[in-house]
C-alpha cells in the first residue's frame, strides 16, 4: 500500500457522473482543493435515457448546451401503443436529451478547469475515517486523503450503505435500456407507453442518429427477475420503424427513491443514484444528480470554512428540494402501477394530465402539486 505524499485536499469525489463532476465544478470554482476518482477511462459509455430538465442551467455559470444532443418540444403518451395522448412543452426548451457519455466529460472538464485534479481508470476500492481525514484507497494501491468526502459512484455504489448514507435496504427498480442507431421519427418528440410493461413503463426519447429506448418495472420485482422485456421490445420497436432485434441492449438497477433518509456523515456526503435519489414514478435520474452534486458542493464548502458543525444541511436541503415531492411521487406510483388501465383513463387521459406531466419534467412542477387529487381519483376508480 502507498499513501499519497501530498497535502489532503480539501474534497475527494469518488465518482465522475453528473452527480459526482458537479461536485467537483462547483468546490473547485469555490477555490478548494479537489480530486475525482472515477474507475473507468473517460469518456465512457453509461445506458441512460438522458432526459434532463433545461432549468438544471441555472445551477451552473457555463452553457450546458454544447451536452445537449436534442431538445424536445413535445411528449407522446401511449396505452399498448394505441390511444395517443400528446403534450406540448412551454417555455424555452424545457427537456433536454443528452449522452451521459457526453455530459458527463463536459462537467468533469468544466471542474478540471476551475482547478479540480481528475484520475480516471482509478478504482476506489475502500474508505476510511482517520481522525479528522478520509483515506481512500485505489485499485492501484495509492491512498488519498481528504478532509470531506462525495460518494458518487452510482446505482451500484459500494460505499453508501456501509456508511449508512440512504437507506439501508435500497429499493430497485429492474430496466433494459436499447440503443438503436436509426433515423428518427418525430425527432423533438419524447414517448412514454404505459400499456406493454407490467408495473411499469416504456420509454423512447430521440438522440441524433438514433433513439434511446427502455423498459423499466418498479413494482413487485427484484432486479434479478425476468421482466418480459424481450416481448415488451417486440412490440415496441417495430413501432418506431426498427427491427424487433435492433439495439444494444443492458440490463440495469436504478436505486429508486424510497423514504426520507440521511445523506451525510462526520465528512461525507452521497449524491446522484447512489443516495438514492431517482424519482420512483418516470425513473428520472439527472435532475436529482445535478441537484445534489450542486448542494454538496455548497454544503462542504461552508463546511471547510467553518460555518457549520456538519453536514446535515445536505440531507435538509435534499430532502426540501427533492424528497418531498418523490414521496408524493412514490404514493403516485404505488397507486398508478398496481391498477395502470385505470391510471392511464384517469390519469393521461384527463385534459390537463399531459401538461402537468410535463410541467414536472421540466422540473416547473412537484408531485406534490398534483398528488393527493391524482390519488383520490384513483384510489376511488380503482378499488
């Protein structure tokens, strides 16, 4: 084992996703002192719909825009890819698609800019409280220090649970994402279909050259269960004009979010997927990451100077910011998917439904806006 010479710095991110970079930007623009640790070379790949809110700009002073792969101006809802219902998005470019493998380098350039030291291809395989300091040790046998510490590293994060950042029994969500190069159908329009996936969804969201397809279940399944998805996707993709074989195709977990719980300890912080923060109703992962990786930075940073005793400032402010709507969102969910035909006649179909849908993708809107009249409804159509 080799321990690093240097000076601790102030902050290690373990992690480059939006989740993690964002961290990094935000406490290297601040002037602290910032290494990431990402496990794979970048860029690389990661399966994602890539659907993402145009208000997450203002979380940063740079344009996002050179990350953003196609802009959406509508959303088509479906019940067994029949009985379309489409919503059209207001204001300026509210949903944006992006390639994670895309946004996710942009941001860890932008925080190598401001002075962040980036390692990619170096896996973090331990971490330690010494004192006052974390120690993190590599694959490749160095051990960095710091005095705070941002565990980013997604769905399958090794170091949330034995922390005891989120909860300590995770709630997945089973998917398949497809990537199909094709020519686009509808190229500003996103799909939703609600009718081919038992206790879930499918989605197909337009990328240049190509679409970014998934089928996700999110209720009554482990991730290790089958999921029907091949005959889901039998359906789905001759609908887009594909082949019912066409694409990549990668079976993945999604940490959904599943109650209130504490995201920091004596130093540390969890943020993006691996808090467990994706939204238990439409699977949406990007927001909640750029949130939280923005808030930490914010956290810590107050931290380091002094201006806190800790970090739970971070668990509040997630927990205002975010949490509060996804516990209506996972009421919505438990309710809409057990009784989906329902769902989707009193739900979609209502005249203002697609509109709220897409005021709360584009982040203008919370479930808890729309939550507990949603689930009268359909508590009272259903039983």
């Amino acid at each position: 084992m080799t321990t690093s010479t240097q000076a601790p710095h102030d902050a290690i991110v373990i992690g480059a996703g939006a989740a993690g970079a964002s961290a990094a930007f935000h406490l290297a623009d601040r002037g602290r002192q910032v290494l990431v640790l990402e496990a794979r070379s970048l860029p690389r790949h990661k399966s994602c719909g890539g659907g993402m809110a145009a208000s997450m700009q203002r979380l940063f002073p740079f344009d996002l825009s050179p990350a953003v792969d196609q802009v959406i101006a509508r959303v088509r809802f479906t019940w067994c890819l029949e009985d379309p219902v489409t919503a059209e998005l207001a204001g300026d470019s509210p949903f944006w698609i992006v390639r994670r493998s895309v946004l996710d380098a942009f941001l860890c350039d932008r925080a190598v800019e401001a002075g962040a030291d980036l390692l990619s291809g170096h896996e973090a395989l331990a971490v330690e409280r010494q004192g006052d300091l974390w120690e993190v040790r590599c694959a490749d046998g160095q051990v960095h220090r710091s005095r705070a510490l941002v565990i980013g590293d997604g769905s399958d994060s090794r170091f949330a649970t034995p922390l005891g950042l989120g909860p300590g029994r995770p709630r997945f969500a089973s998917t398949v994402a497809v990537e199909v190069p094709a020519e686009v159908i509808d190229p500003d329009t996103a799909r939703f279909e609600f009718g081919l996936v038992r206790h879930g969804f499918c989605w197909a969201f337009p990328r240049s050259g190509g679409y970014s397809i998934g089928v996700g279940t999110f209720l009554g399944r482990s991730p290790q269960e089958e999921d029907g998805s091949a005959r889901v996707l039998d359906a789905l993709l001759p609908s887009l004009g594909l082949a019912n074989d066409a694409g990549e195709r990668k079976r993945l977990n999604l940490r959904i979010w599943d109650g209130h719980h504490r995201l920091d300890g004596p130093g540390v912080v969890a943020v993006g997927d691996a808090a467990s923060l994706c939204d238990p109703f439409l699977a949406e992962g990007l927001r909640p990451a750029l949130i939280s990786g923005c808030t930490a930075a914010h956290v810590i940073d107050r931290w380091l100077a002094g201006e806190a005793m800790d970090l739970s400032d971070y668990s509040r402010r997630i927990r205002a910011e975010w949490g509060e709507s996804m516990a209506w969102g996972k009421r919505i969910a438990q309710v809409f998917y057990r009784v989906p035909g329902v769902g989707y006649q009193l739900g979609i179909k209502r005249p203002t439904a697609p509109q709220r849908i897409a005021q709360i993708l584009s982040g203008e809107m919370g479930y808890g806006d729309i939550a507990q009249r949603v689930i009268r409804r359909l508590l009272f159509k259903g039983s």
